[in-house]
C-alpha cells in the first residue's frame, strides 16, 4: 500500500482483535514518527508503549479523576464548549477514557520535550505518521484525546516513566482492528481551500 493509499484508507478505529501487535512492529511504527519534521530536527519526542493491563487501568481511573475534577467546573465548560450542554458533556467526560483505552492491545503516549516551543506540534505530525504507517500494514488505531490531564497525577507520571523534561501530550491506541468503518463523509477541497 501506498502513502496516499494508506492516508486515504486510514479510519479511526476503537475496536480491536485481542492478539498483540508484535515488538517489532511497534519499533518499527516509532522509527517512522522519528521520521515527522521538526524544528531544527530537535525530534521533541518520546514514546511509551503500554500494554499492562493494570498499568492501563490506572491509566483510565486517573483520566476519570481528573474528568471530574472538569465536570465540577462546568459552568466554564458550557462557556468553552457551547455546542455541549448538561448531560451530555458528562457523558464525553465520563465514558471516554473507559471505552478506548481498555479494550486497545496497545496503549501509545506521546510525550513532548517541555523545552521546545512548538513541541506539541511536531509530536502531532509523528503521531499522525504512526496512524498512516499503521494503516499501510493493516493495523488500525486513533488518537485519544484529553490524555494530558495525567501529566496532574505526578505518581502516575512516574509509574509510566515519562523522561524528566518531557508532558504527555497525546495518545494512540493501535491494534489489528475488527471491522472496516465506513468512510466519512469530508468537506468539499472547494470549502478549505482558499486561493489569494
């Protein structure tokens, strides 16, 4: 499979086989998110594969403390978020965390060198080139968003290893995937694109 094949086959995916993915190929998904760009070529990036279960659920419980921590101040949420009202933004807050992580053979954060501006960016980009790699080799997975609300939990920090320096700023969850969503439907090139 191609790039452009892979980026156009790429689906975000929550439901997976319960095999693991081999080591390899997870090393091999990391040397190519080593490959994103970024400034300077200062790679501001580290990995941590999870796939300890118990890990993982420590994981989920301290995303789910942290949520309601969020939802206590929801007042500013409906300020931050006014398309989300009542129930519902409990519902996101609540549920998330539990029903993506858990069932993921492969548990991925992404954490970003707190010294360099822009950092989240390039991690970002190495993710994405995670998602298309993974695709390319018949894998499936997503990001995760919300994840950095465990950068608060400094003994969770610690148990995950994250380096000295560095935040959590993004996960994925990879696995072989059960089924083949749909495409969704995408703007029109005409509507994001502008031409001065």
């Amino acid at each position: 499979m191609d790039a452009i094949e892979a980026i156009e086959k790429r689906r975000a995916r929550r439901s997976f086989e319960e095999r693991e993915i081999p080591r390899e190929t997870v090393e091999d998904l990391v040397r190519l998110a080593s490959l994103a760009p970024s400034p300077y070529n200062s790679q501001p990036w580290h990995f941590i594969a999870v796939r300890d279960r118990l890990l993982i659920d420590e994981v989920e419980a301290a995303l789910r403390r942290q949520a309601a921590r969020i939802w206590k101040a929801r007042p500013f949420l409906k300020l931050v978020l006014p398309s989300l009202r009542g129930e519902r933004i409990r519902e996101i807050i609540e549920k998330a965390p539990r029903q993506t992580i858990h069932r993921a053979p492969l548990f991925l954060l992404v954490c970003a060198d707190a010294s360099w501006p822009n950092a989240e960016a390039s991690c970002a980009y190495a993710a994405q080139n995670i998602l298309i790699a993974a695709t390319a080799l018949g894998l499936g997975g997503t990001h995760i968003g919300g994840v950095s609300l465990i950068n608060r939990d400094h003994r969770l920090i610690s148990r995950l290893n994250v380096p000295n320096g560095f935040r959590v700023v993004d996960s994925l969850v990879l696995g072989f995937p059960r089924d083949t969503p749909l495409a969704p439907p995408r703007k029109a090139v005409s509507e994001i694109l502008s031409w001065r």
